[in-house]
C-alpha cells in the first residue's frame, strides 16, 4: 500500500537522523553514565536514579499556582534527634535540620508551608527543644519545598533569614508563595561563616539547581566525637537546559568536593531523602545500639564519590542536549 509504504519510508528516516545524530554523542554519555554508576557504588541509588536515569520537567518547585495539599500520611514522620545536636525535622521526602548550639537553634531549611508547623515547631518540642530559640534559619535554595516555612519562624520567632542573593531577588518576584515571602536579612555569601554560640556554619556558594544555591559545611557530634557533615543545597537538574547551566552546575559540585575533603566531612546530607535517606537513617540511628558505627557516617571516600556521581550525570545530560 503506497500509503504504509510513504509511512515506513517517513519512520526508518526519523530513526536514521536520529541515530547519525546521536552518534557522535553516545559514547560520551555511555561513559560518563558508567563513571556515575561506579561513583554511586551501594551508597547513593536515589540521587544515580534520579539524576542519571529519571528525566527532570524543566521548572522548579513552587514557583507554579496554587497546589493540593496532600495527605498527612503521606508525608508526615517523626522526629529524630540524628546526632547529640543534630535534630532531623523534615517529612518523609524533605529534609529540614536544627543544629543545637549554646546561643540558640541554626535551622536548616523550612519545609513546605504545610509541613512547618507540625514538623518544626510541634517536632522540636517533641524533641525538648524551643522553636522560640531558632536564631538563624538558612534556606538551601529559593523552592517551595524548601522556604514556605520561612516567614512564620521569621515573623513569630525574630529568626534572621540567610539565603543566596540570586534567589532572595527569586522569591521577592514572586508574592504568591503559600506561607509567604521572608523579609530580607541575610544575604548568604561564598565562604561565610555563620557562627552562634559554640558552633557555626560555613557557606559554599554552588550554584546550578539555582543561581543563589547555598551548600554548608559544619560539626556535629556522635557521642561525644566530632564529625564534619557536607550538606549539598541543590541537586535536581529542574532546570532550564542548556549547555552551560550545566557547566555551572558541574563546577559547583567540583567545588563542594574540595570544600568537603578540606574539612574532611565523612557525612553526605541533602535536603531531600531521596538522595541522602534521611528519614530512613532517622529510624535507624533510634535502633542504633552501643558501639554500632553511625549510619550516617559514610567509609573513606564516599563523600568525594557522591559529588563525583552528581556531576558525572551532569555531563551525561550535558552530553544528551547535542542528541536533540
Ligand atoms: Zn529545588
């Protein structure tokens, strides 16, 4: 039939432009998916699944209309004490974190609008801790899943508010965020050190999920032993794609590998559980007996292999754009 035939002849010449144009560009992304699945090892399945398998829609959380809130049994958990002063108060998918010091509570990142009352303020004083005494509350970076808890703990408590510049000027366009925008505050900076009390928190500017992204290095402690956790602010590629948001992005990890291996960090955290498990490490360090190894704590090089896998599945996508 003249008409399947012209289809057929139509299909095997999509596929034939298809595959000379991928062509010169599938080796390269083979090899860097290899090089990410061997950096991943056993340690980081959710972040080799979501950055190099599971394609990302090009926009970021929270910055849409208005949305259902949904089910408080999908998403509530309870909260652990994950290190001696080291507080874990997030959802099931999202992480936030209050770091106790002897001047008050760091608290990192702020959950959905939803989830910041009984997660935050109802966990920590679960957890015997007053949410009165938040004194600074950084946020990772300007998506709803991450800030919409902001401004009641800036508005009720006086907390100060540190976020990467780019993504104040972010949230400030756009007024309709559930829960609020923040007043300005603090303008968070490359290197910063954020100290209160005994204890502080220094800024690694990453940009890359967003211009203002602000990653973290900080101490806690594990019964008593210090140890360095490196806290990555942004991972996803919900991005706009081009070539060189990626080449930003991969930078950035770069970076934050090196700021990790100076400050000999053996804990990866992240903001969401899927790429760090946090809610699941949360259960685990309440099972956790005498003499048993912390289940955050990471062996060797495994810190400077997460950051490996998150930019060699950058390069893979990177690598893709050429194949469209
Ligand atoms: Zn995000």
């Amino acid at each position: 039939m003249p008409r399947a035939a012209k289809l057929i002849k139509i299909i095997t010449a999509a596929l034939l432009a298809a595959s000379s144009l991928t062509a010169s560009a599938q080796p390269a992304v083979d090899e860097h998916l290899s090089a990410a699945r061997k950096a991943a090892g056993t340690d980081f399945p959710g972040t080799l699944a979501r950055l190099c398998i599971v394609p990302d829609a090009p926009t970021g959380s929270g910055t849409g209309g208005p949305r259902p809130i949904p089910e408080r049994a999908t998403w509530y958990a309870e909260p652990a004490r994950m290190f001696d002063n080291l507080y874990w108060v997030g959802t099931k998918i999202h992480s936030a974190w209050a770091l106790q010091t002897s001047g008050g509570i760091i608290l990192i990142d702020t959950l959905y609008n939803y989830a910041v009352e009984p997660e935050i303020t109802q966990g920590l004083a679960k957890m015997g801790l007053n949410p009165a005494t938040i004194k600074y509350v950084i946020i990772s970076h300007a998506h709803g899943d991450h800030d919409e808890g902001a401004k009641l703990l800036q508005d009720r408590y006086g907390a100060k508010v540190v976020m990467g510049g780019p993504d104040w000027d972010l949230i400030e366009k756009n007024p309709n965020i559930p829960g609020g925008v923040p007043k300005r505050d603090i303008i968070g900076t490359d290197g910063q050190k954020l100290t209160l009390g005994d204890t502080s928190v220094t800024l690694v500017s990453t940009p890359g999920h967003t211009f203002g992204t602000l990653s973290m290095i900080f101490t806690v402690k594990d019964r008593g032993r210090p140890l360095t956790v490196a806290y990555s602010g942004g991972t996803a590629f919900n991005f706009p794609k081009d070539a060189a948001r990626y080449d930003t992005y991969i930078a950035s990890q770069k970076k934050m590998a090196e700021a990790a291996k100076a400050a000999g960090a053996t804990i990866l955290m992240s903001n969401h559980s899927e790429f760090d498990d946090a809610w699941d490490r949360g259960r685990l360090a309440r099972l956790r007996r005498a003499g048993e190894p912390h289940p955050y704590e990471l062996a060797n090089d495994a810190v400077q292999r997460y950051f490996t896998l998150t930019s060699e599945c950058a390069m893979a996508a990177r690598e893709k754009l050429a194949t469209r």
